[in-house]
C-alpha cells in the first residue's frame, strides 16, 4: 500500500475492466492547520461518483508515517458517502497534547481511503484510492494572523550552496514545503524538482543542480490555505538570502 493507490498484482490480466480509475471522493482542503486550544477541525468530503456510495476510511500517521490513535485521530474512522453526496469527518483531539513542542509546529499527515462498493460485473479490477495530506499542529505561541498570506520569518530563510547543491535551512518555527524551484521570478518551474518539506529550526537539500537555478533562484511554497507563494533569494558567494514573498504570475 503507497500513497495514492493499491496496486494489484492481478493488472497482467489485459481483459479486464477497470473501474474507479479516478479518486471518487475529495477533500475541501490541502492542508490542515490544528490551533492549540481546539479540540477539533471539521472536513468536508465530497462523493463526485453520481452513481455509487463510498466507504470513507481515514487514519491519522506521525511525522514517520506511521499509523497512530493520539494525540489527534480521525472520527468517525468509517462512514459511508451517498452517490453524489457530502459528509464530514472531524480530527479530533483525543489525548494530551503536553509532549508536544511548544515552540514549534508538529506535523502529522491525515489519510483517507475510499473503499468502493463491490461490483456485481465479472472481470472488474477495483482500485481504492487514499488521499493524504498533512496536518500542522500550532501551539498557542505561534500566533498567525488568519487574514495573512503567509507565515511570519519567510524573510529570515537562507540557502548555502554546497558543491552543486543548494540547502536549505529554516531557523523559524514553521514547517515550509517547497513544491517548485526555479531560476527568477518570473521564469517557469525547472523540470523534475521533488516537493521538499524542511522542518522548523531544520536543513533539508535541494534536489536540483544549484547551477540550473543560478544566483537568483526563486522557491514556490505553499501556504497556510494551500496556495502558491513566490520566494525568491538573492546570492553571495555560497550564501543567499530571502527577499520578499511573491504571488505567482496569473497567465
């Protein structure tokens, strides 16, 4: 079982038929964002299939993926979505939350699974799509304006280069996941960037060349509400500094 689906070992078998290619239930978000003093955020999820009920199966995983029932866990953990139809799920705040930092954010990651109704046509092959997403656990001392678009210390990151690489490193509080690098502001996306997250007072390396981004590279995060956010760096020598952040170029 991986990320996005099941494989079957059963795909060599070319007649048959594959039904639920396509993920039928989604979520209204990217991302979650769990205040300390909550005791739970609601989620809606939508059954885009007009024709069949889903199960909705969600879980809750820590920082190294692995399975958890606290502090935070989905409720209900099964349910069933109509055809065509919306529910809510609800993670919930279920066990004392004190071994958390509190002087940063925690990061958990929320799985949901769609279970399809079994089909009654021979030779169908039914894959169970799984979103995931992740989920930042704020306490109270990181204050976040809700109107802000984006997170305090944005301007305070900074890249070395090492070699032909370029890393990171987050002296802030706050998760950043970086889905886009390219080599100015206004240039496209350089080709084959894996998301990077790198976590608070963290280091993470770029796994780009630091040549195809040359001594103005710009990084695309994502912020609080799932949105495309433009930081691009100015370098000197093997250091370079933040500047401010950018909306992406509609167009």
């Amino acid at each position: 079982m991986n990320l996005n689906f099941i494989y079957f070992s059963g795909l060599f078998l070319c007649s048959l038929s594959v039904h639920s290619a396509f993920a039928a239930l989604s979520v209204e978000r990217s991302r979650v964002i769990f205040n300390e003093g909550e005791k739970s955020v609601g989620l809606t999820v939508k059954n885009s299939n007009l024709q069949d009920p889903y199960l909705a199966q969600g879980w809750m995983e820590n920082e190294k993926e692995e399975k958890i029932s606290g502090p935070l866990m989905i409720l209900p953990p099964v349910q069933r979505v109509e055809a065509g139809g919306k529910t809510m799920i609800r993670i919930q705040q279920v066990t004392d939350i004190s071994a958390l930092p509190k002087d940063r954010e925690s990061v958990f990651w929320l799985n949901l699974r769609e279970i399809p109704p079994k089909s009654d046509r021979p030779n169908v092959l039914m894959l169970a799509m799984q979103t995931r997403m992740k989920v930042f656990w704020r306490p109270k001392s990181l204050k976040v304006d809700p109107l802000a678009d984006t997170v305090p210390g944005t301007d305070t990151l900074t890249l070395t280069r090492q070699g032909d690489r370029y890393q990171v490193n987050n002296p802030t509080a706050w998760h950043f996941s970086f889905v886009e690098m390219r080599s100015s502001l206004h240039g496209k996306g350089l080709d084959n960037f894996e998301p990077v997250m790198v976590s608070p007072k963290g280091k993470a390396e770029l796994p780009l060349p630091a040549s195809r981004a040359g001594n103005n590279p710009v990084l695309v995060f994502i912020n609080d509400y799932g949105s495309a956010r433009l930081l691009p760096f100015t370098c000197t020598g093997n250091t370079c500094k933040a500047g401010k952040v950018a909306l992406p170029r509609e167009g």
